[in-house]
C-alpha cells in the first residue's frame, strides 16, 4: 500500500483508503497520533447502519479495548485519534516510517460480528474502513459466527 500527502490509495479488503490526515481537517500538532475512520453498512454497502458498536483493541499481552463508539445515522464513527510509536523491538520497523498494530470490532443486532487484525496506523495519516455486515439469516441455527478480516503484516 503506498500512501502519499493529499492521495488516497484503494484496497479490497472492505474498502480501505489511506489519506493524509491534513486533508480531512483534522489537527495534527502533536504528529504522534494517527487515525482511523469508520464506516458501517449493510452488505453491498446499501445502507448505512446508525448505532452500530464499533471498539479498537491494543494488542498488548492480550487485546486491550481502548476506544468503543457508536455510529451515526450515516453508518460513520467519529474519528477515532490513536498514539502512534516507534517500537525499536520489533526488527522489521523502520524508525522514518513507524507504525502501531490495532484490531477492531464491528457489532450491529442481527447482524454477524466483523472483526479486523492487524490495522497499521501511521503518525499523521488517517486509514478508512468501509465495513459491510452480514445480516444473520433468522433460520441460522448458530448465529454468533464472526467474520474475520486478517490484514497481513507489510514490511516497508
């Protein structure tokens, strides 16, 4: 994925799109902190989901929820603002472009749970998410199945 100032990049996984941050107007005076900005829909992208659950977790020694908010009428979460650091434990980090792994979760009534591994977050770069839910089809004889969307380590 190659992200640049004022560019946005495309994905298949959900729709992901990086952008620089300056250009959703968002303050970046501290440069440390990097963003994600969600939005939930139905499958298709048809419809927006208002009240969807979404949570970001912190992979410490196990997941460590550190953000949950809820969608707007619209299907979009407020901004969410995360701190970006330099881990120099891990070998493959390079200290000019650094990053902090996220997860989320995406939970809706009647709808199958999503959930999303290994979200890089860059220092002054906001990463969109377009999450499509799968209802739960109401003779489903085990509805608590969660969709899973693995995103794999890229080494920079």
């Amino acid at each position: 994925m190659t992200t640049k100032n004022n560019t946005q990049a495309q994905e298949s996984t959900d729709s992901i799109v990086v952008s620089d941050a300056s250009a959703n107007n968002i303050d970046m005076n501290d440069g440390e902190n990097g963003y994600i900005k969600i939005r939930v829909v139905t499958e298709l992208g048809k419809y927006p989901l208002s009240g969807a659950r979404v949570t970001v977790y912190a992979s410490l020694e196990e997941l460590v929820p550190v953000e949950i908010t809820t969608t707007d009428s619209m299907g979009y979460a407020p901004v969410i603002s995360l701190p970006v650091s330099y881990n120099p434990g891990i070998s493959t980090m390079d200290p000019v472009y650094y990053y902090t792994t996220y997860h989320l979760s995406v939970n809706f009534s009647f709808y199958y749970p999503t959930a999303i591994h290994n979200i890089q977050v860059f220092p002054g770069i906001t990463t969109e998410f377009n999450v499509n839910m799968t209802p739960v089809p109401s003779i489903e004889p085990n509805p608590y199945r969660e969709v899973e969307i693995l995103i794999p380590d890229i080494e920079l």
